[in-house]
C-alpha cells in the first residue's frame, strides 16, 4: 500500500494507474498548447500570403494534380511567385509533375522552419512525396495524422515571398478538405477540376455543395480531358461533353477552361518532366495561360467586390 497526503492509503497497482493518468492529462495538455502555437503559427504565416487557393475535385483520376502543377506554372510564367502544397498524402504526383521526381528530401533553416523545393518556372513545392526514402514508399497515416501534417506543413514552411498558394487536395471531401477549410483564414477559394463524364459530373458537385456549406467561395471550374484532336483534325469527345458547363451554370462559377487529352501530357508527367515548360505551344499548355489569366481576373474582381 501507498499512504498519500491527507492519510489516503491506495494499492500500488492503483497508484500506478493513476499517475499514468496523470502523465497522459500532462500530455494531453502539452499537446493542446503545441497545438495552439502551430495554429497561431497558421494564422500568421497565411495572412502573409495574399492568395491561397485550395484544388478540389472529388473524384480521383480528373488531372487534378496535373492541372494544379501546370496551372502554378503558368501563373509563374506571368511574373507571380507561386508555391504548391501537395496535400495529397496517399498520391503526391506533385513533385513529379513539377520535375522534381528526383529530389529526396527537404531542406531546414536554422531556425528548424521547411524550405520548399524549387521546381519548374520557379515553383516552389512542398510535399509529403519529397520526404520519402523512395518515391514508391506508402504513406499509411490515419485523419487525425493527415490533419495534424497539413496544419504542421503550413505553420513550419518558410512561403516567404509567396504570392499564389496552390493546395493539392485528395480525392473527396473529408478530412484533409475540412482541415485547409477551417485553419486557413481567408481562403481565397476552391477551384474544381472535373472531366466531361457524368461520373465525375455527380461527384464534383457535390464538391462545390461542399465549398457552398462552408461558405467558402468557388473561383472557378476547369474541365480537364475535354475532347482529343484526332490526326485527320476531327474531334472525338472520349468522355463525353457538357459537365463543366452544368455545373457553372447550376452552382454560379466561373468557366476558366478546358484542357484537351493529349498522350504527351501523359508522357511527360511519367516522365518527370513539366509538360508547360516543355510543350508550351501545345493547345494544352495554351489553355493554361488562358486559365490562369481568368483565374487572376476572378480573384481581382472578388478583392473589388
Ligand atoms: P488526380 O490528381 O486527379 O488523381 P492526376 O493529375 O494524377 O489525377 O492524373 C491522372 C493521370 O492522367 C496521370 O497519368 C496524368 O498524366 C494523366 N492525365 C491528366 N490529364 C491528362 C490529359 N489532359 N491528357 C492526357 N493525360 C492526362
């Protein structure tokens, strides 16, 4: 037996589960202070950046990682300092589509703050991809863990000088999606991705129902794998055509684009290699221009408003 002050006698099995308990409450409350430090750390870092624009699409496969690297590039092409955060954390395909297949490991300053890795056209990235001993290493985490990485990510990376943050987010709407929609203050917007067919037509509106509930502006939808330009000229709509349309027209979003299917898209992103910066006269490389050009006219019109 145990005496405790006050003459309270407790077995020692008791008292060990009890100081076990008081550990975990000490725990529980170291960890409620780091976690209101990160999210101060959240909050300051992202007022520094005037833009930050999180991809959504629902259903996987659309190109959403495709759009959102080649996007990045061509707002960098038009002078803007752009930074991507991969919050795909089961498939970041940012990295490779950034070329940056080959970097291993991120960088830390003195301070012990993530510096990001420089990809195409000078687009910084930040992913959990970069960190893995391999590219072909599995990410098993659970929500909270995905939760907890994304605040960590965004309160411990240096986005000095950032003007346009992307956030690369997974398929659906859970947890990952709820997390960049309650910690960012101000997020300028979601964008949707979606592809013509009536599958992904369902699933990204209720994408956009999503942004809607947590009032969170909609800047714009993008139809990626619109149609494919046959060798005789013709044009053959593989997946279909109109959803994009529906959905702007249903949810009230600007139309920024669509992107044609093109086997070199496909090739260069399995090759690691930017397909803006290596194709830039392509159709597809042309459209993101114009996408990005939308983009900033749609922002600027929401700062007006
Ligand atoms: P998601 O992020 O939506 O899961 P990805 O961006 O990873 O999708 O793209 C899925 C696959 O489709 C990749 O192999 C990519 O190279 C290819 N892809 C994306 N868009 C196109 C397109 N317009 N034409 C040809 N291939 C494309």
């Amino acid at each position: 037996m145990i005496e405790l002050s006050g003459g309270l006698r407790i077995s020692k099995d008791e008292y060990k589960e009890k100081s076990t308990n008081v550990v975990s409450y000490k725990e529980q409350a170291e960890r409620m202070r780091t976690l209101q430090s990160e999210q101060r750390k959240v909050v300051e870092k992202m007022k520094r950046i005037p833009y930050k624009i999180a991809v959504l699409s629902s259903k996987g496969g659309v190109g959403k990682s495709f759009v959102t690297s080649n996007l990045a590039i061509a707002m960098s092409s038009i002078g803007k300092n752009v930074a991507v955060l991969d919050a795909d954390f089961h498939g970041p395909s940012i990295p490779r589509m950034l070329g940056l297949s080959s970097t291993r490991g991120l960088l830390a300053k003195e301070d012990g703050s993530i510096v990001p890795a420089v990809g195409a056209n000078g687009v910084k990235a930040v992913s959990v991809g970069l960190m893995l001993p391999e590219e072909d290493t599995p990410v098993i985490w659970r929500g909270a863990l995905k939760t907890t990485a994304i605040r960590q990510l965004l309160a411990y990376t240096d986005w000095e000088g950032i003007e346009y943050l992307f956030i690369d987010l997974p398929p659906g709407t859970g947890d990952e999606q709820l997390t960049i929609a309650q910690i960012i203050p101000h997020l300028t917007g979601f964008l949707l991705v979606t592809i013509p067919s009536e599958v992904s037509k369902h699933v990204v509106k209720k994408a956009a129902a999503f942004a809607r509930k947590l009032n969170i502006p909609l800047l714009g939808i993008i139809e990626n794998m619109s149609y494919f330009k046959c060798p005789d000229g013709s044009i053959q709509y593989i997946f279909g055509k109109g959803a994009a349309e529906e959905i702007s027209a249903e949810y009230n979003i600007a139309f920024l684009g669509k992107i044609p299917i093109d086997p070199k898209i496909r090739e260069s992103n399995d090759r690691g290699e930017a397909f803006f910066l290596k194709y830039p006269d392509l159709e597809a490389s042309k459209s993101f221009m114009s996408i990005a050009k939308k983009l900033l006219e749609v922002i600027e019109k929401q700062n007006v408003t």
